[in-house]
C-alpha cells in the first residue's frame, strides 16, 4: 500500500496479485486507488500519468484524461475510489505516477501517487 498527500489530496493505492489473469510470460495485477479532498478547495481530476515499471527495470509510461472514464471533482472532504489493472512480463514491479489536479479557483498541481509494489505472493522482490 502506499499513501502520499499535495496540497490536500491524498492517494492511497492498495494492490493484488490476478492469477486467475496471469499466464506464461504474464502477470497480471489489479489496483485500486482511493482520492481525498482534505483541502478546504474542491479539485477535479483531469489526467493521470503512471510509470510502470517491470522487473526488469523495463518503464513504461501512461498518459491520458481522467481515470475510468471519469474526471472527478472533489470537494472539500470528499472521495473517489477506483479499480484498474496492469499487466507486467515479470512477476514483480512497480508503479508511481501524478494526477493532475484544478482547482475551482484555478490553480493547477500534480498530487503525487506514491510507488506502490505489484508483486505475486513468493515471487523474489
């Protein structure tokens, strides 16, 4: 699990091991994240940036608007949760990325997503 905070939005990323998806030469993980408004501002989420990385030390980079469709907007004391995977050719890596945030008075910031571990259980990490 990892747990990071800017500017009052904290991620908290849990991840598992999908072996009913994983096959040879495929691991695949799932992920959810969780986004908190503990700022006294609302902010909405319009895109996200991953690094994925194997374990290999092979990256991969992923841009795009939103997360699941969504470009959520989070007021003061609220949350978004979500769920989305990633598949890696090694049994373990890792993961870390931004969002970036607005917010209603127009500031921008990217909210750091702490690396988080996508490991299968007994894998050597």
């Amino acid at each position: 699990m990892s747990t990071a905070v800017t500017q009052g939005i904290r991620v908290t990323v849990k991840s598992r091991y999908l072996p009913e998806q994983s096959g040879p030469g495929r691991w695949a993980f799932a992920y959810t994240v969780r986004i908190e408004n503990l700022g006294t501002v609302a902010a909405q989420l319009r895109s996200r940036h991953w690094i994925i990385t194997d374990g290999n030390g092979k990256r991969e980079e992923v841009k795009g608007d939103g997360v699941v469709g969504n470009q959520p907007v989070l007021r003061p004391g609220e949350k978004f949760e979500y769920t989305s995977g990633a598949v890696l050719q090694t049994p373990h890596g890792s993961m870390r990325g931004t969002y970036r945030m607005v917010t209603e008075d127009g500031r921008q910031f990217d909210a750091e997503i702490a690396a988080f571990p996508l490991t299968q259980p007994g894998s050597l990490n």
